[in-house]
C-alpha cells in the first residue's frame, strides 16, 4: 500500500508535504503554553496560506481535505466530536481563505485571508457546540472565542506574510507554478 | 503492559465501528459513564496515551455550559448559576458522549490503517514526511522562519528515498478474540440492557 516517493508526481509529493507540514506545525501548537486552554493559535493553517500563492483552487482544497483527516488519522479522533468540529470548521476556513485569495488577490493581503479564515472556522464551530454540546450556553461563549480567533488569525497571517517574503522553498514553489501554468 | 498495543489496523478498524453505533445510541449517563473508563482502560492497554487533567477540564467545560440551561429539581444557587438535577445530568451524559467516542475512536483508527487507491498513495506519503519532520532537531524560538524553510528544503530533496513500510502487526487469533469480546461485550450489553429496560418499563 505504501508508494515510492520517486514515483509519485511532483504535485502529490507537495501536497502530501504541505499536509504533512500542517500536522507537525498542530503537534508544536500543543507545546506552546497558552493563557487559556480552549485559544488555539491556528498554526496548523500557516502551510494553507503560505501555499495559496502556489497551488491550484483544487489542489488547495486538496490540501484541506488531508489537512483534516490527517490530523483525524494521526490523533485516533476520526470518529469523534472533535474530528466534526475540525471537519466543518476547516472547511468553512478553507473555502474563505481560498475564495478570497483568488477572487480579491490584489485587495488582501495574507493578514486579511487570515482573519476571514479564522471567522468562518470560528462561526462554524459555535453552531456545531450549540447545536451538537453546549446548547444555547454556547452563545455564551462566542464572543471570547472569536475576538481570541481575531487576535490569534492577525498574529498568524502576520507571520504568514514575513514566511512567504523570507522563504528560499516558497520561491522555488512560486516559480515552479509560473512555470507550470505559464 | 500493552498486550493490544500491536493488533493490526484493519481489525481495530472494524471492531471499532462495530462498538461504536451501540455507544452513539446510549442514553443512560451511568452506563455511557462506566464505558468511558473502560475505553480509557482498554485505550492504555492498547498503548494509546491517557492524560486525566484535559479530560477532566472537557468534562467540567461541559458540564458548566449546560448549567446555564435549568432543568428540573434545583440544588443549589448561586447568582447566575443555578444547579439543577436535570442540568447536571445533562452535562454529564453530553460530556461522557464526547470523551467516551474520543477514546473509542482512537482505539479505532490510527495512521497504519491501509487506505485503498489514489487516496491511501497520498496519505502514506503525507505519514512519511510526517515522520520525517517530527524526528528532526527541535524547532526553537530563534530564527524560526529559517529553521521551517531549511526542514522543507530538505525534505524537497528527499525524492529517492522509499517511503517506510508500516511496523508489522501482532497479535495471534486469542489476542484478537480477547480484544473483540473485551470492547464489544460490555457495550452491546449495555445498549441491549437499556433498550430490554425500556421495553419492560
């Protein structure tokens, strides 16, 4: 079942290291102290937006997709609560982020895709604990976690921009895309 | 001690599921209770990590939000909290839901699972480099840009090398009878106990 790194075509190699790249980034998130335990800093989303300036719309989505249930494999949570909330609030930060890169790229900056990213993953995960956990309580909860999700998504897409800007593999990759799509 | 640390992924895959509709279907806080300790249990003998604190503040987390919402006999109050029979329950029953499908799951589901196709090409790839990022040196605060960048470099250059077999599995015909009786005999006890309860009710 196990393919060869050699016989898989340059994109597959990228995504599955993109993919892989997001897992170990949310492996680093749990070491990082936080001042509260339910703030999450969202670095797993970092290898999403540094790559939108080099994959496809479709390979993006691709990207979320094993983003999602590679996380799900790897943490045994597939078949929990915590893999919908991942599941719905990934891909509603997904097709934000991917949306608005492609539609509005000259307008936004990573800092804004960021923040769109964070407030669809955010708004999506409060219906699911209202509709699926907490009930009405979780309307209760809303507000911290989303100016948490804004302060957290700016830090994030801050360091987004300072990536893209110092990165040598960033730049092989955009070039590569020049060149793939003329 | 971890005599189901081994067991391969297909059969826990599949044992998992058929443990896990009975459970879905639970209603009773004291039986989804009892079975969040066993998966826990079984989860530790399987080699899986168990940390009680995390769980513990999920539960409380829980059970706190539902006390917003009264229900029932009231026990005690205090300024906007107000703890009822019903709330608590509900909270409990909720948050043993979502701990006990938790531990379920990861004794279901693990990375060595075998994908089939296009989909299982590409996951295995994305479990190598996974591996391959994790056991590098530690990232540490100072020029980390440069430390992601020289990592994804290296990997980028890693185009010969064969992807990694997964470990062999063990676990001969009376290890894995003991598992599959161990997770499914209690659970579909307890979902058959409770829908015989009702009916005779």
């Amino acid at each position: 079942m196990t393919k060869r790194i050699s016989s898989a075509t340059e994109t597959e190699r990228l995504l599955a290291l993109l993919a892989a790249l997001c897992m170990f980034l949310s492996l680093i998130e749990y070491l990082i102290p936080k001042p509260l335990p339910f703030i999450r800093l969202g670095l797993a989303n970092l290898p999403i937006l540094i790559s939108l300036s080099f994959l496809s719309v479709r390979e993006s989505f691709l990207l979320v997709l094993l983003k999602i249930f590679g996380q799900g494999l790897v943490n045994g949570t597939l078949f929990s609560y915590i893999f919908l909330f991942s599941l719905g609030g990934s891909l509603a930060a997904g097709f934000l982020m991917i949306t608005a890169y492609h539609a509005l790229k000259d307008y936004i900056s990573l800092l804004g895709v960021s923040i769109l990213g964070a407030l669809g993953n955010n708004l999506i995960q409060i219906l699911l604990a209202r509709q699926i956990i907490f009930g009405k309580a979780a309307l209760l909860m809303a507000p911290p976690f989303l100016i948490a999700g804004l302060l957290t998504s700016s830090l994030l897409g801050l360091f987004a921009i300072r990536f893209t800007e110092s990165s040598e593999w960033v730049r092989r990759h955009q070039q590569s895309f020049r060149e793939r799509t003329g | 001690m971890k005599p189901f640390a081994k067991l391969p992924a297909e059969f826990r895959f599949w044992t998992g599921l058929a443990a896990l509709f009975p459970y879905l279907f639970l209603e009773s806080m004291i039986l989804r209770g009892f079975l969040v300790f066993y998966f826990i249990l079984l989860a530790i003998l399987s080699g899986k990590r168990f940390k009680a604190a995390p769980n513990l503040l999920m539960l409380g987390g829980i059970v706190l939000a539902h006390l917003f919402i009264p229900n029932g006999r009231i026990l005690w109050e205090w300024g906007p909290l107000t703890l009822t029979v019903g709330s608590l329950q509900n909270g409990l029953t909720k948050g043993f839901l979502v701990i006990g499908l938790i531990y379920l799951s990861r004794l279901t589901v693990s990375p060595q699972l075998a994908i089939p196709g296009r989909a299982g090409a590409l996951f295995s790839l994305t479990f190598y480099y996974f591996e391959e990022l994790s056991g590098g040196p530690r990232l540490t605060r100072t020029s980390l840009i440069s430390q992601i960048d020289k990592r994804l470099l290296e990997m980028d250059a890693k185009t010969a090398s064969p992807a990694p077999r997964p470990a062999p599995a063990e676990g001969g015909a009376l290890r894995r009878a003991l598992y599959l009786s161990l997770l499914l005999l209690p659970v579909w006890t307890a979902a058959a106990g409770e829908r015989l309860y009702a009916l005779l009710g």
